[in-house]
C-alpha cells in the first residue's frame, strides 16, 4: 500500500489553514498546518514533507524564508506558494529557489488540490518556469478592463455565497463570530434608534406614507455598517444555507453558528439600547422621542404570532436580497445603493426584523422602568417575556424562512443546483 503524500501548509491565516486541511485531506493527503513562520522553518527544518503550501506574507517571517530553508534542508520538496498579494517581487528569486507554483487568494478547491497534485509531478526547475509564467499571466489578467466595473451577475454571488462566503463564516474562529455578532446587533441598533428619532413627528410632517419612506432611509444605516464595515448579522447569515444544499457542510454546524450570531446580536442590541436609555438623548422633543420608542415597543409585543411571523417573512425575505445585491456590487457606492431601496421597503411597509426588535424592545422596556409612558396605552402587556413568546420567537421564524427560504434555497436551486449533481457523479 502507498503511504499518501505529506503536504505542510503554512499561513496565519486560520480559515485558510482549515480550508487547505479539509480539500487536500479528502483529496488523500496527509495534512499538517501551522499558523506562524516561525513554526514553519522548524518543521521544513526538521519534518519530512513532499510538498509545502507557503504563505508568502506573515507576521512573524517572510515567506520566502521558509522556502529558502525548504530548498536548503529539503532540496527535492515541492513548493507552492499562497498569496493575497502579487507575486511580481518574488519572481525571480522564486526561480532561482525552485518554486513549483503560486495560488492567489482567495481560491477555490479545486485550485489548490491541482497546485499540489501538478507540484508533485513537476521537476523544480520546471515548475519555476511556470511559476514565473503564471506572474506574467497574472499582470495581464489584473490590468484594468472595463468589466472589472461591472456589477457581478446572479449566478457569479450565488457561487461565491455557496462556495466562499458561506464556507468562510462556518469556519471562521468562534472568538470572531462573538466580537462581529456583537458589532452586527449594535449597528442594526444604531438604524433603529435613528428610525425612532425620525419617525416620532415623520407623519405629522408628511403624512404616513412619506413618512415611513423617511424612517426606512434612515434605518438602512444598520445593514450599511454590517455589510461595508463588517459584521456577522444572523438575518443575513440565513443565506448559508447555500453552504448546506451545495454539500459545503452540514445542517449541524450551520445551525450552531447561527445560535452563536444569533446570541451575539442580542447582546450587542440590548447593550446599545441600555447606552441610549442612560445618554437620556431619548428625552429630545420634550420626551416625544422616548414615548414614541415605547409605543413602538408595545405596538410590536402586541402583534398576533401570525403577524409577526409573516411580517418575518417580508422583513427577510428583503433584507437578505440587499445583502445579495450588494455582493454584485464592486464598489462602496453600488453596495450603499444596493441596500438602501430593500431595506427602505422593508421598514416602510412596517415589516419586522428580529435583531431590530432587539434593540426597539427592550429600549422601550428600559424607558417603561423609568416611568416614560406613551398617550393612552396600557403598557402592561410591555414584558420581557412577552417580547420573548410574542414577538421575537414568530419573527425570528419568519425571517428564517424569508431568507433561507425565498432568497438562499431559491438562489441557490436556480444557479447551483447542477453543481452539485455534477459533483455527485465525480
């Protein structure tokens, strides 16, 4: 029996390393990675290895040191080279040393088990060469060209959703995820506490339709901040469900990352709910701005399950589309245009967003405590547990099914669905 081919990856990068892990190992590989350059002169110094996937910039040692002393202590081990930069600088010294091959990040699978697979069969020599070739390919694909303004086509984001994004966020460090869900529920947080501002004299203004126009605007702020600055939104993250369907990973660890952003979120909404309540800013308007958060607040507890739970839909069903046509988008302008109109409608047409109630419930509740109280509402109804049962539960559900629903499966069976056929026939 022959033993399988042992491959060393080097990068700091942990969601590379996973990812390199998982595709050559099921390709028959005997995988080791380590996340320093440090760690990776000592094994290339002192472990046996047929092939070796270098970072070429880390933190801690250039990568082309590790393949300096890869060539020196293991003269006949192949070398690739992973990269997010050009590799225009490196060139000719990756000539010299042997270098088999470069992969630009981000890749695919497929492009880096054919690295390693045409490393190890390529003489060093040789594949420096090509090496350098791929350099100059590399100049002439990245030259400017009018297509790089285009916005991508649907197909392009369902693929780079299934394949990349999707995959990313299921493998990305839990530390992460916390930090960035926590983000996500403060910005979403930040849209809503405009909208209160906005919407407590809107309509007296304008009348309610333009009104709501208004208010949506300026709530599109949150998702903005969660999608250019970036943030791990559960709303959103519904579309990993193309992850799933097209066999990335299973059902398990999509749903735990979702409960992991989903808590995150909370935490980070309720968190900016408490900082408005002690700026008191929601005293503005001789305390109109307070009753106006409450009256949201016992409005939204007060839905029937049903209610809540088709506004879920809508809610989500949009929300998700904007973050779908903001991928398409290449620049920061199409991406703030991109989001701006769904999630205009969303909040216009009075649609609800879970991680948004997680901020304009409790915010209410706060200013109930205090003793705000809006004209002619009983606000006995206003309880963390019925913001819990009434509204949070059905809306949730609702905006799963709008966005893992009507917009990932959707996609996802339009666009991918072939590819996953195909792979299944391999």
């Amino acid at each position: 029996m022959v033993a399988p081919k042992r491959v060393l990856v080097v990068d700091d990068d942990a969601t590379v390393r996973q990812s390199c892990q998982r595709v050559l190992g099921d390709a028959g590989y005997e995988v080791e990675a380590v996340g320093t350059g440090k760690e990776g002169l000592e094994r290339t110094r002192c472990g046996y290895f047929d092939c070796a996937l270098v970072d070429l910039k880390m933190p801690d040692t250039d990568g082309m040191e590790i393949v300096r002393t890869a060539r020196q202590n293991r003269g006949n081990m192949a070398v690739v080279i992973i990269t997010g930069y050009g590799a225009v600088d490196t060139a000719a010294e990756a000539v010299r040393l042997g270098v088999c091959d470069y992969v630009r990040k981000p890749f695919t699978p497929t492009e880096i088990v054919q690295a390693v697979s045409q490393a190890l069969i390529r003489e060093p020599e040789a594949g420096a060469a090509i090496a350098l070739d791929r350099v100059a390919q590399e100049i002439k694909d990245h030259a400017t060209r009018p297509e790089d303004f285009e916005h991508r086509s649907p197909q392009h984001v369902a693929e780079m959703v299934t394949k990349g994004i999707g995959v990313k966020k299921a493998t990305v460090s839990l530390l992460n995820v916390l930090v960035l869900g926590v983000l996500a529920g403060a910005y979403i947080g930040f849209g809503a506490a405009m909208a209160t501002l906005v919407g407590h004299d809107a309509a007296k203004v304008v009348g309610v339709g333009i009104g709501q126009v208004l208010v949506g605007s300026v709530f599109s702020v949150g998702l903005m901040l969660v999608v250019i600055a970036g943030a791990e939104l559960f709303t959103g993250n519904n579309l990993m469900i193309t992850s799933v369907l097209g066999n990335e990973y299973g059902w398990g660890r999509m749903l735990g990352r979702w409960g992991v952003v989903f808590a995150a979120n909370f935490i980070g909404s309720v968190l900016l709910a408490y900082i408005m309540y002690e700026s008191n800013l929601w005293k503005m308007a001789g305390g109109a701005v307070g009753a106006k958060a409450v009256g949201i607040a016992y409005a939204k507890v007060n839905l029937s399950f049903g209610e809540a739970f088709f506004r879920g839909i809508g809610c989500n069903w949009l929300v998700c589309l904007a973050v779908w046509m903001a991928l398409a988008a290449k620049d920061v302008a199409g991406k703030v245009l991109a989001i701006f109109f769904p999630i205009m409608a969303f909040v216009a047409l009075g649609y609800e967003h879970c991680v948004a109630n997680m901020y304009f419930i409790p915010m209410g509740l706060f200013l109930k405590s205090a003793g705000v109280a809006a004209a002619d509402l009983n606000l006995e109804s206003l309880t963390w547990a019925r913001f819990l049962t009434v509204n949070l539960l059905p809306v949730t559900l609702g905006n799963i099914v709008g966005g893992a629903i009507f917009v990932g499966s959707a996609y996802w069976y339009a666009f991918m669905r072939g590819q996953r056929k195909k792979a299944q026939t391999v």
